[in-house]
C-alpha cells in the first residue's frame, strides 16, 4: 500500500488514531507528575529521588530500547510494533497503582519505559510513510498534539481521580483503556508498502553510524535535547512548583496547567507545523529556524512564570487564578514551535528503511539528556537550596535551567545549513 493507494479520510483517520495512542503514552508520564507530591508524601521520599523516579528511572530504558525496538520495527511491522507496545506500557500503568512501596513503583515504572520504546519511533515512521514531504511537518505536528492532550486528561483527570479515591486508582483507571486502544490499533491500521533495497537491514552498528553521519543530523538531535531539558525539568515539577509557591490544591493544579499547557501546545505545535511547510518551500533553513525562534522566545516568558509574585491574582469563574500563568500560556505557544519540525526534519533526512531508526536515535539522546537528566537536574538543585528558601528553592531551580534552551535555540541555528546538505544528498540517491 503506498501513498498513492491512501484515500485522505483514511490517512486521517490513521493520523486521529496515532494522536490518541500518543495521548495515552502521554497520560501515563503524566500521572506520576501530577501525582508527585502525594506519592512523595506517602513514601517520604527527597525532590532527588523523586526526580530519579519521574526522569533518570524511566528514561533510561525508555531511550536506549528505543533504537534496537526501532530496528525490529524497520525489519518486521511499525504497526505490530506499536501496538504490542502500547498494551505493554498500558499494563504496567494499572500495576503501578499496585504499588505499595517505592521500590516497586520504581519497577513497575521501569516496565512503562519499556513499553513506552515502542511508540513514538513506530508511529513518526507510519506518518512519514502516509503524508508527503511537503505535509509532514503540519502531519508530525498534528501528531504531537497528542502529548498536550496527555497533558490535560492527565493533570486534571489524575488529579480529578486521585483527590476522590486515592492516587494508586488513577493509574489504573488510565491503564486499562490503553490495553482495548491496542486493539483498535491491530484491527484497524494497515501497514503500508515500504521501498525495496538490497541492503534493508546492515548491523546495527553501522547503521546507527550511518545515520549518525547524515549532514545535521547528530546537530539537530544535540539542539533537541538540551532544549528539552529545562522542558522535561519544568514539565515534571511545575505542579509541585503551583502547589508550594502558589498554594493551589492538587485539583487546582491539575485543571490550570492542564488547560494551558494543551491551549498552548495545541495552538504552538500547529501553528509551528503549517508555518515550518509554508516558509520552507521558500528556504529550507526554515525547517530549523522555526525551531530556534520559538525556543529563544520562550525562555522569558517562562522565565515571568516562575518569577511573578504569586500574590498577583485575578479572578475567573469565581476562582483565583495567578497572574503568572498568563506567562506560561504566551510561553507554551511558541515553545511548542520545535515539535514537528524537529521530527520532520529527521524523516526527510532519512530513507525508507531507517526512519523508525533514525527517529528511535534522536529519541535516545533527547530523552537521555532531556527526560533523563532534567528533571532530576530540577530535583537536587531544590534539595540543596531548600535550606535556604524554603518552598521557594523549586522556584530557583526551574529558573536555573533555563539556561539551557539558549544553547538549544543556538545550536537549531547552527545546524540549518547541515540540513540544506543532507536533503541534496538525499535528492541524489
């Protein structure tokens, strides 16, 4: 089946259906988020710890089983792939609400990771193969519009679930359905035609290092990645962060920065998919640029988030919102400009046979860095100024680490060029 033999409803269908897969895969990171300060409470665990818990624990298997999952995923079924996947991630979310000691959270956490390496890398590679390339990055975008979703349904209704009937239900309340959406998937994707070539499948070491290799590839996955780090950090903690500083309740939370965190990553991942496809048919350096002013403008509203006096309120629907949301909405927008362009690029820099690859190798060093390190980055920064300020050390630490998307919105200028050359080299084979 190749793009030719796809009717448009179809292929959309395709694409709704990824996004609730990535909804769901976003669900589950979530909830530990959102759950973080009665999970901390109830296992009377250090910020460090529970940053191990939220980044380093599950990333560390979620990035590396990525890449050689990605191969079996290359070498058999994107679609089959994706869907065992997501049954096995899905289980292990309902056993953590099992749970009754932090050790065996950890465990069953380290399951999800697992599970979750099936599923971007698969699903980006089923999207490149069904849109061209002058429809990817708005494709991809769309695609990851699926993790603010993940967000809202997450915060709010983990929240929602948590405060009624305790946090260990929450997770088993989001577990289950994911295990009856792979079986959706199973029955209703077609797996589409792929390109033939004498040398599919080399070891995958050279593999790797041909990818690896590709002009800007290796300087796009670096830009990615220290970018994502202060996102992950701010992801993990920012409701620890509205619970200590601005004294909301866990619903409250929940609902606020579920509503703006997918208000503005709905608008920005769109926005920044139709502009990247619209401005690149004019200079293809625009496939990164787009990546770098969004990161570059993001850093201060963000920074306005965490700073703005948490006094300054204004009244909603008879509820005290803080002034320093209206920051972080302005902030989500254009920080969300990355997502599908970055991912856009990958896939048109690489062949057929290893797009789920490539994607599972910008994913290794993306989440190992970002995911991996930057929310306990956040955690031992807080532990070694809470001595000194209090509640108010998260505060400091999420700012700290902000630094970081400087260096990622210079390093997506730099790769621009490198870019322009793989996609020639691209052209002539």
């Amino acid at each position: 089946m190749s793009q030719k033999n796809v009717t448009p409803l179809y292929r959309n269908y395709v694409l709704v259906l990824l996004v609730i897969v990535y909804a769901f895969n976003y669900i589950d990171r979530q909830l530990m988020t959102i759950l973080l300060e009665p999970i901390k409470n109830e296992f009377q665990a250090s910020d460090t710890v529970m940053g191990l818990l939220t980044g380093f624990a599950f990333a560390v298997f979620y990035a590396t089983l990525g890449v050689p999952v990605a191969r079996l995923a290359d070498s058999w079924s994107r679609k089959k792939v994706l869907t065992i996947s997501l049954a096995f991630w899905s289980g292990f979310t309902a056993l953590c609400g099992m749970a009754t000691s932090f050790w065996q959270l950890a465990l069953l956490r380290v399951g999800v990771g697992i599970g979750e390496a099936g599923g971007t890398s698969p699903s980006q590679a089923l999207i490149a193969e069904y849109f061209p390339p002058e429809k990817r990055s708005t494709a991809l975008s769309i695609h990851a519009t699926g993790t603010h979703f993940g967000v809202l349904i997450g915060m709010f209704g983990g929240a929602m679930i948590a405060d009624a009937f305790g946090w260990r239900m929450a997770f088993i309340a989001f577990g289950l359905p994911g295990v009856l959406l792979s079986l959706l998937m199973a029955f209703s994707v077609r797996e589409p035609a792929r390109k033939k070539t004498e040398e599919a499948f080399p070891p995958l070491l050279k593999t790797v290092k041909e990818i690896w290799n590709t002009p800007g590839f290796s300087r796009i996955t670096i830009a990615a990645a220290f970018t994502a780090l202060s996102g992950y950090g701010l992801g993990a903690w920012a409701p620890s962060f509205m619970i200590r500083v601005h004294g909301l309740s866990l619903v409250e939370t929940g609902l606020i920065l579920g509503i703006i965190g997918t208000a503005s990553g709905l608008l920005g991942a769109i926005l920044g998919g139709v502009l990247c496809d619209r401005l690149s048919k004019k200079d293809q350096r625009w496939q990164l640029w787009l990546p770098a002013i969004g990161a570059f403008l993001s850093v201060p509203f963000q920074g306005a988030f965490l700073l703005w006096p948490e006094q300054d309120q204004f009244q909603l629907f008879g509820s005290q919102i803080p002034v320093a949301t209206l920051f972080m909405i302005a902030g989500g927008i254009v920080a969300a400009f990355w997502i599908g362009p970055t991912y856009a690029a990958i896939q048109n820099l690489s062949p057929d046979h290893m797009r789920t690859q490539a994607s599972a190798i910008l994913l290794l060093v993306f989440n190992l860095v970002g995911m991996g390190i930057g929310p306990v980055l956040v955690g031992v920064l807080s532990d070694q100024l809470m001595p000194a300020y209090g509640n108010e050390s998260i505060r400091f630490a999420l700012v700290s680490s902000l630094c970081f998307v400087f260096f990622g919105s210079f390093l997506y200028l730099r790769a621009a060029t490198h870019y322009c050359q793989g996609i020639q080299r691209m052209a002539m084979t």
